[in-house]
C-alpha cells in the first residue's frame, strides 16, 4: 500500500459462521487494528441460507445475487444483525478491539436505491425484488467519526432506501462502495476461495481494471465472482491504490493481504490500469 490512510476488509460469512475460523479472523484483525485505521463489512450466505430452508422459504440466486422479496429480507435482517454482525462484534471486543456494530440504516452510511432488472448471463432480465445498490450521496460522517476516534466498525450490508425500505446489498458491493466513499487506501476481500481463476482454473495472481472489464466480458467470470469484481472495479475507479482478494482460512495470507505492499502468499493483487482510474 502507498497510504495507511484506512483499510476496509470485508469478511465472507463463511469466515465467521465456524467457531475456529471466527477465533483466527479476530486475531488477524486486532492486529491490524492496532497498527491501521479499519473497518469491516461481512456477509453470511450460508446462515442465511439455513435460515430460509428452516423458515421454508425458497433460495433464489441469479448470478451469485440474491433474489430477495419481503420474506427473505426479514430473514436476511435477522442473520445478519441478530446473529452475524452481534457475534461478530462480541467475538472482537473479546479480544480487546473497540468494535462497533452497524447497518447501512445507521445515520444513512448505506442509503441505497432499488437495483434495476438484472441481465442473466442468458440474456434474461429479472427482477431482485429488494435488493439495493449503494447511493453516491450515502452520508458517510459516522463511520468517520467513529474511525477518527479510534473505533473499528462493523457493518452489516443492509441498505435503507429513500423511504425508509431496508435493502439486501451484497456485501462485496457495499465493501467496495465504503472503500471508495472513505477513501480507503486499501480493500481486502477475504472469503473461502483462493482468489480469481482464469478460464483454465488456476489463479490469477494480478490484474488490473482492463483485467478485470476482459474477465466479465468473456464470461469466465461468474456468479458471486461478478459481484466482487465489479465491486473492485469501483473501489479502484474512486481512487482506491489496490484490492487484494485473499483465502481468510489462511491466517498468515490474510494479515499479509492487509499489511503487505506486495503480498507474497497465495492472493489476487488487483490495482488500477493506467488512464482508468478516474
């Protein structure tokens, strides 16, 4: 990184929903906290997933978005603040991070607007129902307030509409809007997988944005690896110096993704092409 101005990591649910990999994420994460401003954003796709099976609510996903009516939203709400964003919180002031939780409803930080119809990879267009995609005019002043002060937010991506409606957001989306809106230096996009594969299977080890734009427009990119792409892409555009994406089951991979110029371990070092960035 060229600044330690801030970074965001965002945490796949699958990171924190396993009491092992919880424990490792938070002493990663309380290492960074004590050397670089932070912030945190997670998902949680397969409590999400459980949640609905046991409420007999059926999943529907189109290119790794989550459709979303009212009764998948009360219950993506529910794993997500209730359990997901509470335990995560829990688990970090255990460890003697000041963790503060949060949703996109708070003070505005995630003000969205309705996603458009979706195009399939198959030409089709969907309705996602009550999906959002985070507002350029999302108002950003208490998670600076609380970065300044020496706090570490934890966002859940929940967005909240004109009209008060929340919205289900993807939380890559969400992580590369606040990355871009706080003007991180940084994005780190920690998950379960090794990182971005070309169309032979083997990870990429670099890209930039031409990278990224080649990756979605010849289809080798595909469901939930559409979203964090495009979610890079943005952070990048908005002045961002790099993304990594990185397996968060690697202890050592993840604090290197976080604190690392150039990290060595098995991630994806994304940075902006030349002429791009904007």
């Amino acid at each position: 990184m060229t600044k330690a101005r801030l970074l965001v990591l965002k945490l796949g649910g699958e990171l924190i929903d396993d009491r092992s990999r919880l424990q490792s994420v938070v002493e990663v994460a309380t290492r960074i906290a004590a050397t670089i401003p932070l912030v945190l954003v997670h998902g949680g796709g397969k409590e999400i997933d459980a949640a609905l099976k046991a409420a007999g609510i059926e999943k529907r996903q189109i290119d790794g978005v989550r459709v979303t009516d009212a009764a998948t939203l009360d219950v993506v709400v529910a794993v997500l603040v209730g359990t997901v964003n509470t335990r995560l919180v829990a688990a970090l002031t255990h460890a003697g991070v000041p963790a503060v939780g949060l949703t996109g409803a708070d003070a505005n930080c995630g003000l969205s607007d309705a996603a458009p119809p979706h195009r399939t990879t198959d030409g089709r267009m969907v309705d996602l129902g009550r999906v959002g995609v985070p507002s350029e005019q999302a108002d950003m002043r208490l998670p600076r307030t609380l970065v300044s002060g020496g706090f570490v937010p934890v966002l859940a991506c929940i967005g909240i509409g004109r009209d008060g409606r929340l919205f289900n957001v993807n939380a890559d989306t969400f992580a590369g809007h606040l990355a871009a809106r706080l003007g991180a230096s940084r994005l780190v996009i920690a998950g379960t997988t090794a990182g971005v594969l070309d169309a032979s299977g083997a990870t990429i080890g670099a890209l930039d944005q031409a990278g990224i734009g080649g990756l979605l427009d010849d289809g080798t990119a595909t469901a939930g690896m559409i979203a964090k792409l495009r979610a890079c892409d943005h952070a990048l555009a908005a002045g961002v110096d790099d993304v990594v994406i990185v397996d968060g089951r690697d202890r050592d991979a993840l604090e290197q993704a976080a604190t690392q110029a150039a990290p060595s371990k098995a991630t994806v070092l994304i940075r902006a092409a030349d002429g791009v960035r904007r």
